[in-house]
C-alpha cells in the first residue's frame, strides 16, 4: 500500500449551474488520497486558480449539430474537432468504458440512458424476481447485484457520487447529444460502466487497493476502455499488474498525467507512467493550448494533450458545472477511443493509441510538455482510421506534412518537420531544469520502465 499522497486529479474550484436560471454556486473541491489516510487531506494542497467563465458563448460546430444548451460553453468540444468528428462516429452502446472514480449519478438527466447494465444482474430470476435486487450474484462474478458497475468503498452496488468528479467525468466521456438537456459528451452514444473507489464521507479506506479491485472488474467485466483520474508517485506492483492483465486483453487505460506542477519524466505518476502499451497519459490545457500550471508535464512521459481548463460537463442531482485538470482532459481521451473503437470494433488499445497519439494536432506550444507535442483532435483520429483516407475520400499522403493541408481547421503554420526542427532546436538550446522550471532529477528508484 502505497503510504504517499495519492489524488483524484481534481481542480480547484469549481461552479455549479443550475438549469437556465444562470444560478452560480462555487464549490471548493480538494484532493482526497488514495490510500487509507485519506481523512487528513482536506487540506486543498492541490488548488489551482480557475477562471470562471460564465457568460462566454463559444461559436463552434457542436452546439450547430446539436440541442444541448450548454454545447455553446464546450469550449473543449469545439477544439478537439467534435463537431466534425460525429458527422463520422458518435460512439456505440457496444463500446463499454469503465469509469473508475467516485461513482457517478447514474439518474442523471443527461447521463442516465449510457449507463451499462449488466446483462447477468438484470431481468427476471428463476423466481420471478428482478436479478438487480434479488440478493443474489446471480452472474457469479463475486458480486452481488452489481447491475451498473459496483462501489469498493462501501462493498455494494449504491453508486452514488458524494463528490461530483466522477458524476463530471463520465458526462464527458458520454453525455446524451441532443436531448435538449447540458452537454454532449465526446462520445454521446456508449456505455458507461461505473466503479467507485473513493467516497469522501468514508473514512479510512484504501484508494489503491479499491482501484486496484476496481482494474481487475473492469477487465473481468469486458470494459474495452478504463477511465482513471487518480495516481500518485510511487509504484504499486498490484496496480501495475493489473494493468499488465488488461494489456493482454487489447484493453486501453486512459489515465490522468496529473496535477502536480512537476515534470514526470523526472518525477513518475502512477499509472500514467508505468510505460504499458495500453495506457495513455494525458495533460490539460487551456483554451489556448497552453499546458496549465498545475498539469504535469514530461517529453518522455505525457502522450497527448487534451481541454482541461473550465470544462463544463455534468454534477449530481441533474445540475451542470465546470471543473479543471487533467482529469477532465483525460475523458475527452476517453471519448476519443470510444469514438475510434466505434468506427473499428477490432481495435484493441495499441491499435486505438496508435491512431489517437499519431493524428493529433501539431502545437509548438507542446513541445517543451509532452511526448508527440500534440492535441487531441477527434475528427483527424477517426478519418485516419480509413486507411490514410479522408472522409471527401482523398487519399492521405503518408507522412504527416501534407495530408491536413486542405483542412479548414488548420491552425498551425508550421509543418509538423518544421515544428520538429523547432522542438530540437529549443531543447538543445535550453537546459533542461530552466526550460522545465522544475525539480532535478530524483535520485533514482522511481522510474519503472
Ligand atoms: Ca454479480
Ligand atoms: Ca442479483
Ligand atoms: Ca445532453
């Protein structure tokens, strides 16, 4: 167990809206700890300043495409590409994402329908009596009606969100588009199977060791993809190898590079950065494609960068409100594998991966931040997937410097070789620790890879 601060990466401050009334209520979130002590961390060690943006309208394709009043404060949909990304996917009931958090309201307005049933928990038993209350594992899986994902805080199937960071996560992911009600998620049509691992009325549990169970459900289950915006900085071999098991079975694990301020390639956050196939380690920025202040960063260890700032999704009882940090920009990740697998059902995790890190958008403002200086975009990663061909049915050229060239969108001036030579240059030119603005290197120990 691990005796370290372990976090749900969760900004600072955070606002609710409450239906049309333009009602604003702030909320100081804080960063519980994954393991057993986790009583001592009200303390808001992790607070980020957070703009609050209440007015703003974004002018953006998503909120053309659907009804969803709060689409035009998606700021984060507009800048992954989403609107034309759903003229090619809006994701698939089949596509089982496994969000593992703080639980979720699961009758939320804009979120109840993508909830996953288990098919074993639910209809009728051998005694007439509905399986989700029957009492009984009816599916044998160790769990006694766990009919919409399970709670390994409390050890039962309530999975009730006394936070609001899981109930704002899995609306990223997979909002209802077009309902007339909040937001779309990235992937408005999925299924969201719910594994809650922290509560913070609950005193005294291990985070770790229910993320941990929570991995093996997840995978057992048949999850395709897991959502995780917790880690902290030591290694847990039990973790790590629960991962490893979902690595065998094609499955991707999308993980928050965390809120740290600090650069993991010097400084490891688990699991972001236990270096599988599978998992993808994702930082948050603004709407300007900066990496924010509190994201962790790292050359070697941050994949991809993706919205993280203001990010207005759902909160519990059916309100909407925005919240910031690397969590929520690891759901619109989330998003994109749905939206990816959806579009190729065979993909397992490289395959997903491959395409998502591959086809983001160049930014030399990430070059200093993460692996492949790139930003998510949703539409690039899907039209990619039909063989180099884009959805007019022009065929890609095969290195990255041509081929968005006609693109519409296209922001960067720079091609990506020039942006390349422009990262060498700057990374010879500067040294490391001022370029980083952080921390020496540990002395060892903490690097698994
Ligand atoms: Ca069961
Ligand atoms: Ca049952
Ligand atoms: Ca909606």
């Amino acid at each position: 167990m691990r005796s370290h601060k372990q976090s749900l990466i969760v900004g600072g401050l955070f606002v609710v809206f409450i239906g049309g009334l333009g009602f604003f209520q702030h909320f100081q979130s804080f960063s519980p700890n994954r393991s057993s002590n986790s009583v001592k961390l009200k303390k808001p060690s992790r607070f980020e300043e957070s703009r609050i943006e209440k007015t703003e309208l974004v002018e953006n394709e998503p909120s053309a495409l659907f009804n969803d009043p709060a689409i035009s404060q998606a700021w984060g949909l507009k800048k992954a590409d989403a609107g034309r990304a759903w003229s090619v996917s809006k994701g698939s009931k089949n596509i089982l994402v496994a969000v593992i958090d703080t639980g979720a309201d699961i009758h939320h307005e804009d979120l109840d329908s993508n909830i996953w049933t288990n098919p074993g928990e639910s209809g009728l038993d051998s005694s007439g009596r509905d399986k989700a209350t029957n009492a009984i594992d009816d599916d044998r899986n160790g769990f006694v009606d766990d009919v919409h994902g399970w709670n390994f805080v409390s050890n039962n199937g309530l999975l009730t969100d006394n936070h609001g960071h899981g109930t704002h996560i899995a609306c990223i992911v997979g909002a209802k588009a077009g309902n007339n009600k909040g937001i779309s998620g990235i992937s408005p049509e999925v299924s969201l199977m719910i594994l809650k691992y922290f509560d913070p009325k609950v005193a005294g549990t291990d985070n770790l060791k229910n993320t941990v169970a929570s991995i093996k459900y997840a995978v057992k289950m048949g999850a395709n993809i897991i959502n995780y915006s917790g880690g902290g900085t030591e290694f847990s071999q039990e973790e790590h190898d629960a991962i490893v098991e979902a690595e065998k079975k094609g499955v991707l694990f999308v993980a928050a590079a965390g809120n740290e301020r600090s650069n993991s390639d010097v400084s490891r956050y688990y699991p972001a950065d236990y270096g599988l196939s599978n998992i993808i380690s994702v930082t948050a920025i603004d709407k300007q494609t900066e990496v924010l202040s509190s994201s962790n960063y790292g050359i070697e260890t941050v994949d991809i960068a993706a919205p993280g700032n203001n990010i207005i999704s759902c909160l519990p009882n059916s309100t909407y409100g925005t919240m910031t940090g690397t969590s929520q920009a690891t759901a619109f990740v989330t998003g994109a594998a749905v939206l990816a697998m959806a579009k190729r059902e065979a993909y397992k995790a490289v395959e997903v991966k491959k395409y998502i890190l591959s086809t983001g958008d160049a930014e030399s403002s990430l070059i200093s931040k993460t692996r492949n200086y790139r930003q998510l975009n949703l539409y690039k990663a899907l039209t990619m997937l039909d063989q180099g061909t884009n959805l007019a049915g022009v065929k890609s050229n095969d290195s990255f410097n041509n081929e968005f060239t006609s693109d519409p969108n296209l922001k960067r001036t720079k091609s990506v070789d020039e942006v390349s030579a422009f990262g060498k240059s700057l990374i010879k030119n500067l040294d490391k620790a001022n370029r980083l603005g952080t921390k020496q290197p540990a002395s060892g120990g903490v690097n698994s890879n």
